[in-house]
C-alpha cells in the first residue's frame, strides 16, 4: 500500500550506487499533437539526478528533431523529492505527497512550463497484492529489483505552457508513475508502459513484456488497472499487438480486462513519436497515441522500453523491422 511517506526518499542505509528514484509528470495539448514530460532520475547514493524535459510535436526517428529538447545529466540530487529545484530550472513542489503537485519549468528559448497535477484515484500499487491481482505471481520481467517500490496514479494536469513563445493550455487526464529501488544500467527487460485516457470516466493503463526482435504480439502483463467512473479496478491479463517504424509505436491493437471480467478493446494511431532517452542505457520509444475505445475518442503514451544491450544483442532482427 501506498503511503503519503513514499512521495520522498526510501534509500535505505545500506544502499550501493545503484540505488535509483524516478519522478515524471506528463503533459499534453492532444489537439495540437503536443506530449511533454519532465522527468527526474535521482541516484541519491552518488548525489547526483538526471533531469529530462522534452515536447515531442511530431514523428521522427530523430530525438533532436522533437520541439524541445532539454536533457542534463549529473545535476546535484535534491535533499527531497518533496520540494525542490534544479539547477535546470525544474522546480516540484508537493501540495499534497502522493496526491497534488505543483510543478514548473523555466527554460531556454522562451519557454516555460507551470502547471499541477492532482489526483483522481489513490495510488496503484503493482507490488501489493490487495492492489494488483497480479503481484503475487508476477513472473520475473528484468524489473523487480528496480521495481521494488512502484504505483502509477490517473489525474487531472491543469495549467500552461509556453513552448518557444507559443502559448497553450493545459487541461487533460494524464497517467504518472514512481520507482524506487536498485536499477542497474545493463540489459534490463524489454517492456511496454502505456495509457489511454477518455476523460476522468475512463482511464486504462497496463505495463508488459514484450520481445520486439522475436513478435509483433504483447507479452505478458505485469500491472495495470480500468478506472471507470471513479472506481478502480485491477486488469489481469492483455492481448494485442502492435505496428511499429523501427522501435517507435505507430499503431496498437489492445484488449484488456480487468477483475469484473469486463474487456475493452483499443485501438490506437501514432499523431507524434521519437525516440527519448531519459534513462541512458534504455531507448523509450514514445508515441502519443490517439485511441479508439467503442466509439470513444481519447489520447495517450505507449513507450516501447528496450535496453540497448538487447537491441544491439538482436540488432539484425531489429534492423530489418
């Protein structure tokens, strides 16, 4: 169960290097094609984070060619994830831990971020088994170490955003997550993080496997959740495959269900993509997606997650598509 506690640090007092701490918020402008995170890696134990800002506005093959690209490593780590500010010009404040922040980013080339997240549902922890229907046999994904400590969480993102001096407003549904624990920078398993989000009446989520060299078919699920109408419900299995430009999503074909027994069936189509590279040992193909769900039209993130070592390891099957 998630606790207001794990909005900040858990490094534990034996904690070696490795020891990681992430914290995105996303925002998008899905009638401008627009899709933004600030994205926080911290290694607590080295003193040091990685923070990422990039608006991705179309699809290319070429992270540089997104709208905005802002990626600084080895910024000195906050003392909290509580409230803080980086040298980047990345500042997070929580209103409320777990539940309501306040997040703003002054960049370079007239822009400028300011906008909150407030949460619509209670944290979705995949390790808790009164949580997840999954945790208690989840199958080892590369991830559990890294994973020890994870929740994804639907809320409302309201505020602006000027990019490059263009003005938009921010108000949509979006879908964050959280890690902690002890990451390693090699050959961590390949995976597939997506939403779809139809307004706060319905949002789905769901984190699986997936073996890219080998199928165009989803593997495995390993979390995630249906909210409908204000209640949460946890999802147990997928099945779906996706079509791809090399690694990055252009189109995806999702059913889900969840513990009702209760599936709905996506559809979805690229409107931008690229690759990004928050975590430098692992390429996110990221695309928003504009998702089909019985008639009802929403938008969202599905991020192919692959570790280099494995695309250089099956880089002719990769290659060839």
């Amino acid at each position: 169960m998630i606790t207001a506690k794990d909005a900040d640090f858990h490094t534990p007092a034996n904690a070696d290097f490795r020891w990681c701490e992430t914290r995105p918020f996303m925002f998008n402008v899905p009638e401008a094609n627009i899709s933004g995170t600030c994205y926080t890696v911290t290694r607590p134990v080295l003193g040091v984070c990685m923070s990422d800002v990039t608006i991705f506005d179309r699809i290319s093959q070429v992270w540089e060619h997104q709208l905005y690209v802002d990626n600084q490593q080895h910024l000195p780590c906050p003392k909290s994830l509580l409230d803080y500010t980086l040298p980047n010009g990345l500042s997070v404040r929580a209103i409320k831990p777990t539940e309501h922040y306040a997040i703003r980013y002054e960049g370079i080339d007239d822009t400028l971020l300011d906008f909150e997240f407030e949460a619509i549902m209670a944290p979705y922890d995949m390790n808790d088994p009164d949580t997840n229907p999954l945790a208690r046999a989840r199958h080892d994904s590369g991830w559990n170490d890294a994973f020890g400590g994870h929740y994804e969480q639907a809320g409302r993102v309201r505020g602006t955003a000027s990019i490059r001096g263009r003005e938009y407003r921010l108000d949509t549904v979006e879908v964050i997550d959280r890690s902690w624990g002890p990451r390693a920078e090699r050959d961590n398993g390949a995976a597939v993080w997506l939403h779809a989000n139809f307004g706060e009446g319905l949002v789905m989520h769901a984190l699986f496997s997936f073996d890219p060299a080998h199928a165009r078919e989803f593997g495995a699920l390993i979390t995630g959740f249906v909210l409908e109408d204000g209640k949460v419900y946890g999802a147990v299995s997928i099945a779906g495959r996706g079509e791809r430009a090399g690694l990055l999503p252009m189109g995806t074909e999702l059913l889900i269900t969840d513990v009702r027994g209760k599936s709905f069936l996506l559809t979805g189509s690229a409107v931008n993509s690229g690759p990004w590279a928050p975590y430098p040992s692992l390429v996110y193909a990221t695309s928003m997606m504009r998702w089909n769900c019985d008639g009802r039209v929403g938008h969202g993130i599905h991020q192919n997650v692959v570790s280099r070592a494995y695309m250089t390891r099956h880089r002719e099957k990769m290659q060839a598509g």
